[in-house]
C-alpha cells in the first residue's frame, strides 16, 4: 500500500491473520507439506543461498502460486536468511515474482510438483534436504501424501505424523488465486480510468500481454552529423 509502482493486490496480511501468520511459518522452517518447496526453504535456512529457480518458484509458492500472502513477508525474510541479499534487487524480484509489478503474467504459474521433477526425477535434492523422506520410491518422493500407507510405512515416515500433509491444495488455490489476481488488476485499470496512474506510469511502460518492455518513442529527431 503507498508504492506507486505496484498493482495493489489484497494479500492475506500475517499481522492481522492468524492462518497466514501460520501459513508464513510453516513456508519459513519448510513445513508446507510439499517436498521440493520445504527442501529449498531448508537450504536456505541451512546455507542462506538458493539457486535462482528456486527463489522464484517459493516467492511464487507463498504470493499468487499458493499461499497468498504479502510479498513483502517474503521479502522481508529473504533479507533475513540470504548471504548474498542485497534490498533493492530482493524487493524487486518479489514484486516481480508477485506480479504486483514489472511482470504481469499472472497466469503463468510455477507447480510445487511438476517443475522440480523434469531436472531431478528421482529427487535427490529433496532426500538431501528432507531426509525424513530419503527412503520414499521416485514416484511419490514429490507427492509422498499419494503414496500407499505399506510405503510410508517401508520408508518409516507416516505422511500427517512424521512428515506434513500439504497446507494447501495447489490445483484449487492456484486457480482461486488467478481469479483474484484478475480482479485486482480489473480494478488497477478502472482507477486508471479515474485518473489513477496509467500502465504506463506505474510499470515503467511494461505490456501486460507479454511482460515485455514497450520503447518510447524519441521526444526530438536525432541530430544530423555534420559532414567534415
């Protein structure tokens, strides 16, 4: 609220509610119930570093992918636990990640499941970073809450007991979510309409159609170079 550049959007505020307050916490200590998410968030308490991939794909975990909370909780946190935090690129990357401004592609959305597991099918970075689930075959190592209960058992991890069960269904929330980014940037427009700031003014003229930049044009002709 007050920041000129960014779309205003009505995120969950963890100051004022007590199940996101919860929720942020959880995504803190890597409790989310979603493997490759709570190992990232577990490297980074560990080593304070995170593979750019990763930062995007938890900012986009906590924002408009799942949690729906305020970036700025995440930014705030990412200050804290980086090594190599620097404010101003922090801050701009979860506005970004956000798309409460410079990108604007809601839709686009990274999956706490599917992306991890192209690049690592059998999920040794999570059995490096969550290792009460080091014994789970490959093919519930992303989505151990699906695997049978004779498999839980085998890996002596019971899915509720020693480790959690999602807080978050990914597939309803991720579509809710799109719908309230929709309708925040509905109302970004009408109070341009109004005389609010234009897209142009508050995004530094980005197209929200491809969240690429739009060159002005020149405000004078170029100067000739005179001929020797």
């Amino acid at each position: 609220e007050g920041n000129p550049i960014c779309r205003q959007i009505p995120w969950r505020d963890p100051s004022k509610d007590p199940q996101a307050a919860q929720d942020l916490q959880a995504w803190k200590e890597g409790r989310t119930g979603f493997p490759w998410v709570d190992a990232c968030m577990r490297q980074l308490r560990d080593e304070g570093w995170l593979h750019h991939l990763a930062r995007h794909a938890v900012a986009c975990f906590l924002t408009r992918g799942d949690l729906w909370i305020s970036w700025e909780a995440g930014a705030a946190h990412f200050d804290e636990a980086l090594v190599d935090a620097d404010w101003a690129i922090n801050h701009g990357n979860w506005m970004w990640l956000s798309c409460s401004c410079f990108f604007y592609q809601y839709f686009r959305c990274y999956s706490p499941v599917s992306f991890a597991k192209k690049y690592d099918p059998q999920g040794a970075f999570i059995r490096r970073y969550v290792p009460e689930l080091k014994d789970f075959p490959a093919r519930h190592i992303y989505e151990p809450w699906r695997a049978p209960i004779a498999d839980q058992n085998k890996a002596k991890c019971r899915i509720g007991t020693d480790y959690p069960k999602p807080i978050v269904d990914h597939g309803s929330a991720s579509k809710s979510n799109m719908g309230k980014m929709a309708a925040a940037y509905e109302a970004h427009k009408h109070g341009a309409a109004k005389g609010g700031p234009s897209d142009g003014e508050s995004d530094g003229g980005s197209d929200e159609r491809s969240g690429k930049g739009r060159r002005g044009k020149a405000s004078a002709p170029a100067r000739k170079r005179k001929k020797a």
